[in-house]
C-alpha cells in the first residue's frame, strides 16, 4: 500500500529556486560556478570593460579616424 499523501521523494527540488540568470555578455544562462556569467570568458570580459573604463587604459588605438582635410579653398 501506498501513501498518497506523502511528498514523492523523487520530485525535484529546484522549480521552487530563483529563475535561471542569464549571461549579460552573450546571454546564454549562466553557470553556478561563474555567476552572474555562463564561463569565466565572459566574466573576464565583464571585468575587462570595467578595468578599461575605470582606468581608460590606451591599449588600442585603431578606432581613432584623422580629420578631414581639404575643406577651404
Ligand atoms: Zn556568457
């Protein structure tokens, strides 16, 4: 005989947890080990931009365009 008014064990527990976090960098869902990222790439990136922003670090400088030139005359 079996006890229908016993919780089944075998449920899994996790539907009452906090909804899966998504990946801010590509969005993928993200991992326990790495969170709020899905891997430690992303996260890298995430703290990248922050270091380049706090610091401004001139590591590249191909996003510079010259002046226009030739404009009187
Ligand atoms: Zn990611």
């Amino acid at each position: 005989m079996t006890d229908p008014s016993k919780p089944d064990p075998a449920k899994p527990d996790t539907a009452k947890s906090a909804p899966p976090r998504r990946c801010p960098i590509c969005g993928k869902p993200a991992e326990v080990r790495w969170r709020p990222f899905c891997s430690r790439r992303c996260a890298d990136i995430d703290l990248n931009r922050w270091f380049t922003g706090a610091y401004a670090v001139p590591a590249v400088e191909d996003d510079e365009t010259p002046p226009e030139e030739g404009g009187e005359g």
